[in-house]
C-alpha cells in the first residue's frame, strides 16, 4: 500500500507493505483522514514521549522513531475483510470508524503511532472489531473523520464533571476546544467564555455554543464576567498542549478551581505545586475518548445537534500531508485538513 509516513521526524510517502489482519482485526480501506496537532507535535517532540513510555511503561514504549510509521488517527473507512476466526461484527463494504486503539492480536497499540497498526495516512488499517462503529449511508466521509475530534472533546467536557452553576473557561478552539464547547453547551453549562489568539476561531466557538469569545491578550479570561453578574470562571479546560500552560492557569485559577488538562503537551512541564495546593484546586488528566463519547460524537453529527460542516478546510492526497501537518495552525488555517490516501 501506499502510505505518508513518519520516519525521524520527516514525512515521507513511501510504498509499504499490506496489513494481514489477525482473529478479531479487521482490514479497513481508508476513506478521509484527518490531521491532528498531536501529529504535528510527536514530528517534533516523538523522541520525548517514545522515551517516557519506555520508563513509564506508556502506549508508545514500542515506537522506534527511526523507523517509519503510518500517523492519522482520525478516520473513515470501507471494511474489506477480516482476520480468520474473527466475529466479523460489521458487514464488509460497510464504512466504520473507531476507537483508535488496537486490543486483538496479543498487543495493545494506538492506531496511527504503532508500526503494527498503521493510521489512516496510508491506503489500508487494522482496527480492533471490538470497536467498529458504522458509518450511517447519509453521512459524507469527511465528517464522519470528524467523530473522533469531536469525541475527544466530548469526553474532556465531560471529565471536568460539570455541575450547575459552574462558570467555564475553554482555552483553544481547535478541534478538541470546540467539541468541549459543544459538550458543555449540550448539558447546559453555561456561561461558557472561549478564549482563542484568532478571530475565526473564536467565531467558531461562539456557533458551537460559547457565550463569550475573547482574546486573551486583550481580555483577562479569569476576570470578573460583567454580563453574568460579575461571576468567574471556576472550571477551566485547557487545549493548547505548550509547556507552561499549567502553571499560568494555576497562578491565576480560582480557589476551589477545577483544571481540566486535554491538550497534549510532549515536553517537560514545570509544576509549582505550592501554588496549587494552596488554592486546593483540582487538577483532572484528561486523555483520549471511550466508545461512549464516539457513539456521542456520531450520533450528534448525524442528526445536525453538531454542525462538524465549518471545521472541514481543505482536502489533501498523500504527497500533500507533510505541508499540511507543517500548517495546521495559524490564523486562518482550517481546524482540520482531510487526506484522503486513494489520492497521491
């Protein structure tokens, strides 16, 4: 298959060999794929976390950097068949996406950062029939690859256990800062105030359902909220990933302030946990969605609860993605860019 790899920080489209699946893996034909920051930063900080996992016995221990794997974790395909013995839980010619984590096999791998597991960067996959969830007819491919994004912001919203009464702050609104706006909007949180660098972001984050959208360079987000009565945010969602990110919402977080962590930071963090404790603020790791916020995401988008249509920018072949990947942010740059691997 052709596919665009990662191989020492670089990519490059390169012919590998086709996927066998195994008892309960299913062989997939890539439809759209989209790309993610976190592809952006594991070119740059992969070596970091690669490392980390070996001493903490993370889900990237068996990456070697230097050999190429296929990145995309944001996916729709057609089933094509099936590893022997396997349940065959969705018809082939059927589109699925998924999870994208690998369980079957004797291995626990992440889909798109495995040698094994090949994402959805290349022309075929193996995914884990455990987790295959079908694509309605109706749905177009693009936005069916916006379920995981908008999944993993679901399941952050979510983690921040919400109550009534909480004031929310959303810090990005990428993909994953806007599905955490649409989950908050969806279970009444409200004020929501969004904070983004760029103008067509924060548009973006008003129509999923912020309430205030602002610059944080012009506007203090932890100041008093004149049209809430002068309320302050006490739930905070950050979605950046950028070393220091913590400590700056510590120093300014509230007392009895809730952080939720979703942006995926693959440098070193420097913590002044004094700071925190002196606040007694809680602090929430949130990782990546289950098959509860993907079932979510895709029931949400297939009925117009959430309109993915405006974060769909353009649409690349395989020998597009490395320029993609090295512009995914900035002002005026879509919230995702759609490969399609059929496409050289």
């Amino acid at each position: 298959m052709k596919a665009a790899c990662i191989e020492n920080g670089q990519v490059i489209v390169r012919d590998l060999p086709d996927p066998e699946p195994v008892k309960g893996q299913a062989l997939v034909r890539t439809h759209s794929c989209g790309l993610c920051a976190s592809d952006a930063h594991f070119i740059s900080g992969g070596q970091n976390v690669i490392d980390l996992s070996r001493k903490m016995g993370g889900p990237y221990a068996a990456l070697h950097y230097e050999r190429a794997f296929v990145p995309g974790h944001e996916f729709v395909g057609e089933v094509l068949d099936y590893g022997p013995g396997s349940r065959r839980s969705v018809k082939t010619g059927r589109r699925v996406t998924s999870v994208p984590i690998m369980r079957q096999g004797g291995s626990h791998a992440v889909v798109g950062f495995s040698h094994e597991c090949p994402g959805g960067c290349g022309e075929l996959m193996l995914l884990d029939e455990d987790f295959l969830l079908e694509i309605p007819e109706d749905l177009p491919d693009d936005h069916a690859a916006m379920i995981e994004p908008l999944a993993v912001g679901l399941e952050h919203a979510r983690r921040g256990r919400p109550e009534k009464g909480d004031a929310a702050l959303v810090l990005g609104c990428g993909a994953i800062g806007l599905g955490v706006i649409a989950g908050l909007s969806m279970m009444g949180v409200g004020p929501i105030v969004a904070a983004d660098f760029h103008a067509d972001r924060r548009e973006l984050a008003l129509k999923a359902g912020a309430h205030i959208a602002i610059d944080p360079r012009e506007t203090d987000p932890y100041a008093p909220l004149p049209q809430f009565d002068g309320r302050r945010v006490n739930l905070i969602y950050e979605n950046v990933g950028v070393p220091g990110m913590l400590q700056r919402i510590i120093e300014a977080a509230p007392f009895d302030g809730r952080i939720v962590m979703g942006g995926y930071c693959m440098e070193p963090e420097p913590l002044f946990v004094f700071a925190a404790q002196n606040k007694r603020l809680n602090i929430q790791f949130a990782g990546g969605e289950e098959p509860q916020d993907m079932d979510l995401a895709l029931r949400s988008i297939a009925d117009g609860r959430i309109d993915v249509t405006p974060w769909l920018g353009g649409r690349v072949g395989l020998s597009g993605v490395a320029d993609a990947i090295a512009n995914l942010s900035g002002p005026g740059t879509p919230v995702r860019t759609v490969v399609d691997p059929r496409l050289l």
